[in-house]
C-alpha cells in the first residue's frame, strides 16, 4: 500500500472530504483495520434510503455494541445530512469517535446542516503527491495522466485513458446529476470542456457564458459548484487589499492534471517537451503539488497570482505566516537563464520582505541576481514545502 501524508488526529472525530476517487475509503480501512469498527457506505442505495427515513437507526446501532465499538465510519454523510444530529448527540455523550467521509461538502453547507460545532477536525484528501509515490512517481505519466490512485493499478497507457474517461462520466453523472445540483445537464457538460480548456487562467466569466449559452451568474455557479464537490480550486489575484483583490477575477484549477485532459478530451494527445501543451500541463502539476503538500503539513499558507496592468504576471504568490512572501515563476525549461526570469526579477523588489523563486527542469540549482533557481521538488522544499513519509 502507498502510504498517505494525511495523518488524521486518534483521539478526534473528524471530517474527510476529497474527490471521488482520492482514496478516502482505502485510507480509512488501512486507519482502523484493528479496531471495533462501525461501517456504513451511503453510496448503497438502501443503506441510504434507509438512514435518511430513520436517522435514529445509528444510535440504535450504536447501542447494540454495548460499550464496545470504537469508532463509526460513515461514508458519503453528505448523502444523508440529518445523521449529524445523531452524531452530534452521540459525541456529546460520550460515545465512539466518528470518520466522515464526503466527496461533496456543497449539501453540507446549504441550509442548517449540523456541522458540529468544532466537536471534529476536518481534512482534505487529494490525489497522490510526488512524495507519497515515491519511487513510483513518474512526472511524465503524472503530466499525462494525473495521479488519481486508480489509474495505479492499470498497466498501460489506453486503459489509463479508458479509466480517465469513465471517470468524468462518472462525475457528471453522480456528483452532479443524480444530486439535483444543476437544471440543465448539456450546458454544464459543454462548462467542463470550456473549463478545462482555461484551467490556470484568469476567468472570463462573460466570455464563458456567451460560448455555453446560459448568464454568467450561472457559470458562476457552475464554478462554485467544482469548488464544492472538490473538482478545482480558485486562486485569488494578489493584493494587500482586500477590497482591491475582489475588483479582480480569479484563476481556477482542476484537480488533476488527468482529469483536466479527459474533461477538454487531449488524453490522445501526446505531451511533448519544450512544447506549450507541456508548459501548461506543468505549471499545473507544480500548482496542485504545492497545494496538496501544504494542505497536509497545515501550515496556512495562501496561494495567490498576480498580474500587472501591462501584462507583467507571476504564477505564484505564497504568503506564508511568520515568513517571507515567496514569488515563484514555474518553466518547463531544462535550461533556465537570465532571459527567463527577468519579470521575476523586477518584481523583487516592489513587494517588501520578499524572495524570488523559480522551479523548473534545470537540474542545476543555481542563484541569477535576486532570484533563487531550483529544480521543481527541490525548491518545493527550499520554500516549506517538504514532508516526511513514514
């Protein structure tokens, strides 16, 4: 088994959320393989027609243990939200700690869903890092194909294609479809393609909307609604303004590298080096590395992109707390020179206590004036970005 960085509190109930197929099951089973265990998968249609007419069935359950059960393990609780009274009245009673498991927080935060109260921590799961593969990782495969763990246990490239496609299927169908969370369903899948398409740039949601044929409070929601169902990420515009910051669009970023080119249907189209496709593919993979590793190490750092007037933009801002704010340029380059990072560099110093950072496929780390070269997983660490896999 690969192990995971997600090392979750063992005294604690929490929340796991992450995108369908992250792992949350696997890594839960691997958690607590010895130890009293109640499991119960709402992703079975009866389990979860039966919980939702009788809630109280849990704690009936529960009680049928007679003192002996160590933890509850309910997958997919956004399926049925009224069990969180239930298990908030059992924490408070002192019961078995509780894992619950969503791939969807969005039914969790409309209306008065019980989320609580604090009484358990929360993490995220995401597709596998760099680390966590180990010497299985392989960037180009990464690149093509994204790390979701179910692509690992295929053995060659066109199933892995294959696996990709039923995947987007799958989330249209069942993550948005069957949970009521759009109207129409042709507007939405022709959203996905476009917003592959312009995965890692600013959003223009008006232009959007004119190629889709809906308004652009829709594709708004259609945003939000990726957001919640953990599918991507916005990354805001850099300003110490807040005010200043929201006058500004942000960008967005699928998940996955894989599930990107299964949704804009490139999965056919090889990944060249010293190509654009490549470039992008890259970037992207080095952004969602960067996000997963500071997700697991929780050491609050924000993400931010910042863009000039004249078009002068950086691909990276991270503020980190306590520390220097980084400006980090990701290139594909296997020779990164002065030429490349001379918009980096000018940006030094306008923004106080800063450093100037740029990974890439340079295998030389190197320093060019104020900037800091690395090569990619390196320089993830130089900035705060390692983890230890044990």
């Amino acid at each position: 088994m690969i192990h995971r960085l997600l090392k979750p509190s063992t005294k604690r109930s929490f929340f796991l959320f992450g995108a369908r197929g992250t792992g949350k099951s696997t890594i839960l089973h691997h958690w607590f393989s010895d130890i009293s265990t109640l499991w119960i998968d709402l992703l079975s249609p009866e389990l979860e027609d039966r919980y939702s007419r009788n809630p109280e069935l849990l704690k009936q359950q529960i009680t049928g243990f007679d003192g002996k059960l160590e933890c509850v393990i309910i997958d997919e609780v956004q399926k049925v939200p009224k069990l969180l009274n239930v298990v908030h009245q059992v924490i408070e009673q002192g019961g078995p700690r509780f894992a619950l498991t969503g791939s969807s927080a969005r039914k969790l935060k409309r209306g008065s869903t019980n989320l609580l109260a604090g009484r358990a921590f929360v993490y995220n799961i995401f597709p596998f890092t760099s680390i966590e593969l180990g010497d299985y990782f392989s960037l180009n495969s990464a690149l093509a194909y994204g790390t979701l763990p179910g692509h690992f246990a295929i053995d060659n490239d066109e199933d892995r294609k294959a696996f990709l496609r039923a995947y987007a299927l799958t989330y249209i169908k069942e993550e948005i479809w069957s949970e009521q969370l759009i109207r129409k369903l042709d507007p939405f899948r022709a959203f996905l393609e476009i917003c592959a398409q312009c995965n890692g740039e600013i959003i223009n949601f008006s232009n959007i909307a004119r190629q889709v044929g809906v308004d652009t409070k829709t594709v708004q929601s259609y945003y939000q609604i990726l957001e919640d169902t953990l599918l991507g990420f916005m990354i805001e515009p850099y300003h110490k303004s807040v005010r200043k910051r929201q006058l500004q669009s942000p960008r967005f970023y699928l998940f996955d590298t894989g599930v990107k080119r299964a949704l804009d249907r490139t999965l056919n189209i090889n990944l060249q080096p010293n190509t654009y496709a490549f470039g992008r593919a890259f970037e992207h993979f080095v952004v969602v590395e960067a996000i997963r590793r500071s997700h697991y190490l929780q050491n609050d750092y924000r993400f931010y992109y910042l863009k000039t007037k004249d078009g002068a933009e950086i691909d990276l801002v991270i503020d980190r707390p306590g520390s220097t704010t980084i400006l980090l340029e990701i290139k594909s380059s296997t020779i990164v020179d002065g030429q490349d990072i001379r918009i980096l560099s000018k940006f030094a110093d306008d923004i106080p206590n800063s450093e100037s950072v740029c990974l890439s496929l340079d295998p030389i780390p190197q320093k060019i004036g104020n900037v800091n070269l690395y090569p990619w997983d390196e320089g993830l660490k130089k900035i705060g970005l390692d983890i230890k896999n044990n």
